[in-house]
C-alpha cells in the first residue's frame, strides 16, 4: 500500500513538474538583442585601484604591527608566568625539607606539574614566536601556577604550625 501511495505521488510531481516546463517555455517572451560596443569592454574599476592597493598597503603595515606587538606582549606575560612558576618551584622544593612526611603521591603530581609546565611553556613560546594564537597555552600556564601557588600556601601553613616559617625563611636565603 506504501508503495502504491509513493508512485503515486512521484508521478504527480513528475506530471506538474512536466506541466511548469511546457508552460514556461511557451510563454518565454523573447529577449532583446544586446550590442556591445567597445567602450563597454575597457575597465571600470580602474581609476580606483590605485587607492584601493594603498589602503590594502596601509591595512598590511597595522596588521603587521599588531602582530609584532601581540607578540611581544604574550612573550613577556611568559616570561612573567614562567618566572612566578620557578618562584612557587623553588619555594616547595624547600618547603618539601621541613615537612615530615612527603607522600609519593604528592611529590609524584608536583613532578608531573613542573615537567608539565615545562613543556607546554615551550610549546608556548614557539607558537608565540610563530604568529599563532597562544592563548589556550598561556591561561593552562597561568592556572598551573595558581594551583602550585595553592599547593604552596598548604604547604607553608603546615610548616608554620609545626616548625615555624623563619625556619623555612633562614633555609631559603642560604
């Protein structure tokens, strides 16, 4: 039954489809004959074109800027979040001496933090120095760096309560 009905209606389109066809070209009002002459062959744009590949020259040279500046700019946010990173590194490396009990597993994600860091910073610098878009790499960057900031906080409030920071202070500026 559901094959009959889909015939049935392929064919009527078929039909009026046919019908539109026939009619459209039986009504076809004849055209015009278009004569050129040569005047409608030269150019019309052309008087602007030496104004538009200024502007395009102009358009080139801001682009450029911004990019250099884009740059320079994420280049030294790097350096920036690279040199807290090394900062907060250092801090728990030391801060790590006075703790009495590391557990693997804390020393084991503080590791994979830094090599982390470490490779993803190069990988960075080199889009960055490449023109292509960081950003994805330098907010990942920015939050590692929170998170051993946080891991760094916990460690020097459990230094303090059971040591004392000056202890930890006079082992820094060794």
């Amino acid at each position: 039954m559901g094959e009959l009905v889909f015939a049935i209606v392929v064919g009527l389109l078929l039909i009026s489809w046919s019908i539109r066809a026939l009619y459209r070209l039986r009504c076809q009002q004849p055209q015009p004959r278009v004569t050129f002459g040569i005047k409608d062959f030269y150019p019309v744009h052309h008087r602007e074109y030496e104004a538009v590949e200024d502007r395009l020259a102009e358009y080139e040279e801001i682009l450029r800027r911004v990019g250099a500046d884009h740059r320079a700019t994420s280049l030294r946010y790097l350096d920036a979040v690279r040199d807290d990173f090394l900062r907060v590194e250092k801090l728990l490396n030391h801060g790590a001496k006075f703790m009495p009990e590391l557990t693997l597993e804390g020393e084991l994600r503080r590791a994979w933090l830094s090599i982390h860091y470490r490779l993803e910073f190069k990988l960075a610098r080199l889009k960055v120095r490449c023109g292509i878009n960081a950003t994805g790499q330098l907010r990942s960057l920015t939050q590692k760096v929170r998170l051993m900031a946080r891991m760094a906080d916990d460690l020097l409030n459990q230094v303090a309560r059971e040591q004392g920071l000056p202890v930890l202070e006079n082992d820094l500026n060794r």
